[in-house]
C-alpha cells in the first residue's frame, strides 16, 4: 500500500503559544497551504495543563489560566483557518522539508515549502539527575504532575517534596493545592531561589517549609517513595526528610528529540536549534521558535516569537530574506554564559530577531563583553541571576564586514 503524501507551503511542528501564533501570522500573511502536526490529542500546548494564572495578558489584556489562554489561541487559529492535525507525531525531519508523521491512521508525508520546528522544551526528568536510590513509584516532574492532575485527575501521592526553585517549581506548588496534596517541603541547593522576588510567598502562603541551602542525595523507598535523604550544603550535616513522593522541577531542555536525529545543527550551549537571526536554521526550509530555541522563555514571549518568525517565514515564501550564503558572524557563548540566541548574524540591520538572546549559570557582577576576531564590539556592567532573561540589541552590535566570530563573555 503506498503512503499518503501531503503537499503544503508550511508545515508547522506543535500547536503551543509558538506554533499557533504563527500559522495565524502566516494566514493572515495570505498563505493558505498550512497544517500544524500536534502529537497530542488537543492542541495548545504546555499552557492547557497550567490550570493557573496569570496567562494572555499582553496577547489578550486579560488574566487567563493556562487552559484558557490555550483554547483562545486555538479557537484564533481555527477562525483563521488553520488546518491542526492533532495525535499527529513527526517522527523524522528529512532534507527538502520532507516529514516522515505517524498518524492514527498510518504512517504519512509531508512535504512542505518551509518548516517551522515549534516543538517547546521539557523538564530533566529523575533518570538523567544522577539521584540515588531506588526506582520507586511516585517521582514525577511538574509537567507530568500536571498532566496528571489537570487533564486526567489522577492524585499520584500526598506529601511530596519539590525538587528546585524556578519559577514552575511555585507553579507545582499550586498544582499540588489543587489536587489536595500538601507538600512536606521545597529544597533549593543555593542559598536564594531561582525565581524572582516574591515567588517564595506562594511557598510561605501555601504552609509549604522553603529549605535553602540544601541538596538532594537519594530517594528512599523500594515500591513506593518513603522519604528523601537531604543534605545542607553549608554544614555538610545530612537528614531524611519522610514524603511519599518526589517532584523534580525546571532545568528545562528545547524538545530537540527531532533535531537530533536530522540533518539539522544543534547548539550544543542551548540545546535547541542553532538558527541565524531570521530564525533559519542549518537547512534553511527549517525555521525555529518558542522554546526549542533556549530553556526557558514564558508563553506570552513564546506566542510573540512565534508571530515574528511566522511573517519571516512569509517574507522568505516571497524571496524578501537575505540570501543564506552571506558571510555569517558566529556567536560564540563562554562559560559562565551559558547560552546566546541567535547563533548566527548577518547584519546589524535586521528585521528579523532584535536581540541577542543570553541567559547565565550563576549569579554573577561585573561586565558583560562581547568581543569580535578585531576587538571590543560591546560592553555593560551588570549584576545578573541564572534563567533571567539578558537581551542585547543586535543594532548596538559595532563589528566591521570581515567579521567572523563574537565572543560573549563575562568579567568579575
Ligand atoms: C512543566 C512546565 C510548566 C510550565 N509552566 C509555565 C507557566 O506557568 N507559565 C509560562 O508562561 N510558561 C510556563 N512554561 C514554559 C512553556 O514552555 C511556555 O509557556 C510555552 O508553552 C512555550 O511554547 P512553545 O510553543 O514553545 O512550546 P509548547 O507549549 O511546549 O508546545 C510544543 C508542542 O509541540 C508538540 N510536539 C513536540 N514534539 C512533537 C512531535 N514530534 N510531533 C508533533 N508535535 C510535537 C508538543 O506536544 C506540544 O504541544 C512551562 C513549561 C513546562 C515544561
């Protein structure tokens, strides 16, 4: 039997804020030939299991959940005409922006005229953290909590201990609310949270004990979790703390499963696609946006990226981008940057991203430079914290023509 083939202008990668905001650009833009591939059942993204606010507020000037701001932008998506394949899985990217997709109904092709990868990022689950202890059941991370508790009500234990202080970590505190579990304690190995002031008084509201300065050894417990052996990182002194479950929470990675195994280039400091500053990637039929791009960036940053990337993509359907085969800046990140978006630059005049992206691993003071092969092409002194946003003008950018590499760095 011969596999269904699937002609189109664009083909997009996931129904998120990203996905959706731009094949509504791209329609508006007048392209008509648009799938979005979904492999969930429902489109929408990871808001439809945020069952909290404060969503939509710049997009809608309202103060949505999750669930709600994702059934606007699908219901956006739908009035404009948008064709969502949901349970739809791409399983391979292929050269010429041919996608291999699993379907309820079999396997199928698509081959499209450019390709938007929009496919979000995940949390680092228990297995790759290198936690000791056994495999028991009740370790989750918030996203699964979520799923769980929003989507399908099921309340996987009662006391558990949340692993981690970005901001999702508050947000599974009020996951947890909502599904009667209370936490018995949130730890964070530094000695301040990740998130900013005053996320930890969702934690103090919440009765929920906020443990700085203390790390997680092993998980305890052979069937079901009994308790977490913790220990502070100040004294050295170790202690068990009893629960019946373990959520581990943040240190988000791009979903770049796809890309992976493609012909596509990946940043190896970002972990998603390596893209230039019209949000082309190594393959220019392929396009990135939202947070397969950089860990993490919220839904409301991740809807506008996906709008702008949607009307280059239209740009470039009318031949209006710069042609790929420019001399390209590479922008190089040293440790403790730790990622910079986009990768590649062509010029300073762009229409295409504004910003430099960059993000750090540690808090840090001092001077953040960006360097080029010929000298100083930038500086500012600042006081930043790991997972917030740094953007950096590339207009400001002052490099000459023969260019060939950016050096981001930071001096103490
Ligand atoms: C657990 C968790 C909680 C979060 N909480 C918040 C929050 O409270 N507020 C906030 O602003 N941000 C939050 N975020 C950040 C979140 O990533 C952004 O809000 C936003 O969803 C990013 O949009 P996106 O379009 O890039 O990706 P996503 O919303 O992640 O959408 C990606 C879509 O791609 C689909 N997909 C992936 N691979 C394939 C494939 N091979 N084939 C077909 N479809 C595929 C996925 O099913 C998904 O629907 C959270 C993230 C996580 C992981």
């Amino acid at each position: 039997m011969s596999e269904k083939l699937m002609e189109v202008d664009v083909a997009i990668i996931g129904s998120g804020p990203a996905g959706l905001a731009a094949a509504i650009e791209l329609r508006k833009r007048g392209v008509e030939k648009l799938v979005i591939v979904e492999r969930e059942s429902e489109a929408g993204g990871i808001p439809r299991h945020c069952g909290h606010p404060p969503f939509g507020m710049v997009e809608f000037h309202r103060v949505l959940t999750g669930p709600q701001y994702a059934k606007r932008l699908v219901d956006q998506a739908m009035k404009a005409g948008v064709n969502i394949l949901t349970r739809h899985s791409v399983t391979r990217i292929l050269p010429a922006g041919k996608l291999e997709v699993a379907t309820p109904e079999g396997p199928i092709t698509i081959l499209s005229k450019r390709v938007l990868i929009a496919t979000g990022v995940r949390e680092t689950p228990r297995s790759t953290r290198l936690v000791s202890g056994a495999r028991p059941l009740g370790i989750t991370t918030t996203g699964a909590l979520q799923s769980m508790i929003y989507l399908k009500g099921l309340v996987p234990f009662k006391r558990p201990v949340i692993i981690g202080t970005e901001l999702v970590a508050f947000s599974s505190v009020m996951t947890a609310f909502k599904g009667s579990i209370k936490p018995v304690a949130m730890i964070e190995k530094n000695s301040r949270i990740t998130a900013r002031h005053p996320c930890q008084l969702i934690a103090l509201f919440k009765c929920v004990p906020l443990l700085l300065n203390t790390e997680l050894k092993e998980i305890l417990g052979v069937s079901t979790v009994e308790g977490v052996s913790v220990k502070d990182t100040k004294t050295g002194q170790s202690r068990i703390i009893e629960c019946d479950g373990v959520i581990f929470t943040g240190k988000f990675i791009p979903e770049s499963a796809l890309a992976r195994i493609s012909h596509l280039k990946l940043d190896r400091a970002s972990g998603g696609l390596e893209i230039d500053q019209f949000a082309r990637c190594s393959d220019p039929v392929y396009f990135g946006a939202g947070n397969i791009l950089r860990p993490v960036e919220t839904a409301g940053w991740s809807y506008q990226e996906g709008r702008r990337v949607g009307g280059l993509i239209a740009d470039d359907l009318e031949n209006k981008l710069p042609i790929i085969n420019q001399p390209e800046v590479l922008c190089i990140c040293e440790n403790p940057i730790k990622l910079v978006v986009p990768q590649r630059i062509i010029s300073t005049q762009t229409d295409g991203f504004k910003h430099l992206q960059l993000r750090v691993s540690r808090a840090l003071k001092g001077e953040l430079i960006i360097e080029s092969d010929h000298g100083l092409v930038w500086k500012k002194k600042m006081s930043i914290l790991p997972e917030r946003r740094i953007l950096i003008p590339i207009s400001a950018l002052n490099f000459s023509k023969d260019t060939k590499i950016l050096r981001v760095y930071f001096k103490e």
